[in-house]
C-alpha cells in the first residue's frame, strides 16, 4: 500500500494528485508540466521506494540506521527545495504499483530516484520498466550492497541507472537528488 499524508504541510508542500505517479503517495509541488517547462515550476522527480522500507527505523537499525521513511522524506523535501526541485515520494511493498509508478513517470517526471530495495536483485521487470521511461534515473540504497550477503551484489535496476550511490545511509537521497540536479543542467533541463 502507498504511504501518503498531506494535511498540516505548507500550501508549497500541498500533495497535487495530478503529479508523476497520479493519484498515488505524496507530492510535494504546484501543478507541473514535463521536465518543468513552465519557468514557474520546478522540475518533478519521483523518489520511490520499494519493499519493507516503510520499516526504516525499526528493521535492522544496524544495517539500516534509526531514521523512518518520514525523515528520509522530510531530507528530500528539504534538499528538493534547496536545489529548486519537486519531489513525489512514494513508497510500496508491491512490486507491481513500483512498476506502474515507474511507467506513469513518462511524460510527466524529469527524473527518477529509486530505492527498489529487495527488488534490486530480482525484479526484471522493474528493470525494464525503468528502460522504458527514458528518463535519468538514480538508484539509491542505505546501505551498501556490495559489502552485505552475495546475491545483493547484483541489482539488475542498476542497469536500467545512470548512477547508484549505496552505502551512505540516507544522505544518499541528498546526494542522488543533487546528482539529479547536474544531469537535468547538462541535458538543458531548469
């Protein structure tokens, strides 16, 4: 089930359900067009979470950390902003709403930040999902899968990434959206 809440945010915070993925999670922006076209609004990206990641904080504090998902989105509001982004984060154990959040980024998100978590080392479908979109994507972990149990060291999202950060806890959101920043600059995009 998609997390989302919305009331007691600033109006700029106001979840718009006309946002990338529609009717789904959180948003955190005015009404938008493609990649920001109107000068007035910044672009969209979609932070989206896949499985057990609605138990940050609670599961595995020494891989993962105590922070929740809540402050995990709070940093990605904050940073958005900073850097003139919106966001929509999203967070799902059901690997076919993560698919169908990708897909309906397509025309509508300029980029894609994705902790896929468990569906890293076994979602092919995810894979190609992402493909598909033709958007930056940046693959994010909190912890580093390189240096944990041999069938995390391959994500077949990563292959669908233009780049992954793992291992940096959840500044890894942080720096994924500053990465996001730089590669909307160089393809042109606010």
């Amino acid at each position: 089930m998609a997390r989302g809440r919305g009331a007691g945010k600033p109006a700029s915070a106001a979840r718009d359900r006309r946002a990338c993925p529609p009717s789904h999670g959180r948003a955190r922006r005015p009404a938008l067009s493609r990649n920001g076209s109107n000068p007035l609004t910044p672009p969209l990206i979609a932070v989206l979470n896949g499985p057990n990641l609605n138990l940050l904080g609670t599961r595995q504090p020494e891989v993962y950390g105590r922070a929740t998902l809540d402050d995990v989105e709070a940093l990605c509001a904050e940073t958005a902003e900073a850097l003139g982004l919106a966001i929509d984060f999203r967070q799902t154990n059901g690997e076919g709403e993560l698919i169908t959040w990708v897909q309906e980024c397509r025309g509508r998100a300029a980029g894609i930040i994705i902790n896929p978590a468990g569906y890293s080392h076994t979602s092919i479908a995810l894979m190609d999902s992402l493909k598909a979109v033709d958007l930056p994507i940046v693959e994010v972990h909190i912890s580093n899968i390189h240096r944990r149990e041999e069938f995390r060291h391959l994500s077949y999202v990563s292959k669908a990434a233009t780049g992954v950060i793992a291992g940096l806890g959840i500044q890894g959101y942080a720096l994924a959206l500053r990465a996001m920043a730089e590669l909307l600059a160089e393809r042109g995009e606010p």
